[in-house]
C-alpha cells in the first residue's frame, strides 16, 4: 500500500489542475511516486482527449464586440465570433461568454492583416 498524505494529493492537483479521487488514484498505482502519478494523469488526460475526438461541438453562441470611436483607432471596429462547445449547459455559462468576449478583445486590439472575409486570399 502505497503512503502519501493529504499535503502530497493536494500537490498534484496544484501541479496538475486533476480532481482530488484522481489525484488520490493515480498516488495509489504509482505507489506514492510523484512524478510518476504525473505521468499517469497527463497519460488519462490523453485517452480522455482521445475519447472527444470524434464529438461534435453542436451548441454555443454567436458574440459581437464593437470598439467605441476613439482617436487612436479606426472609427468602426468590430468583431463577429462563433465560439462552440458540446453541450448548451455550457454555452449558458458567464465564464463562456467571458471568454467569447475575451477573445473579440484580442482579435480587435491585434490589427488584423484581414479584416473583410473578401480580402482574405484564396
């Protein structure tokens, strides 16, 4: 039987963002090895990813970001997203929309070479 304490399970979620019966599963089959209790969540976080592949992303939302005229920018700028994700729970969540908004931020404030589908080359 493998010995770890509290403290060691608590280190490897901080170090790997895992669920604590994950954290505590992986210690147990690597006989309280840190590392190798690493190896073994980043190995099922890739059969996990493996197991998504073929998923669709059905639902999501659509966001618009409009910049306000300022003198240091264009007078009109605006960004169109279509972001997705599996299920509608989560397309309804604050954090989704944060994040869609988040992203239009950075589109808008990295100069696009393109910012017309039209001037996009083929």
């Amino acid at each position: 039987m493998a010995q770890f304490t509290a403290q060691d399970v608590k280190a490897l979620r901080d170090a790997t963002s895992a669920g604590m019966m994950d954290a505590k599963r992986a210690l147990t089959e690597a006989d309280g090895d840190f590392d190798a209790a690493k190896r073994i969540l980043r190995e099922k976080g890739l059969a996990d990813a493996a197991k998504r592949t073929g998923r669709i992303a059905s639902e999501g939302i659509v966001y618009s970001y409009m910049h306000k005229p300022d003198p240091n920018y264009p007078p009109k700028l605006g960004v169109l997203l279509e972001l997705n994700c599996e299920t509608d729970f989560v397309a309804k969540t604050e954090q989704f929309e944060r994040l869609a908004k988040d992203i239009c931020m950075h589109i808008s404030f990295a100069d696009p070479m393109w910012k017309v589908r039209d001037e996009v080359p083929q």
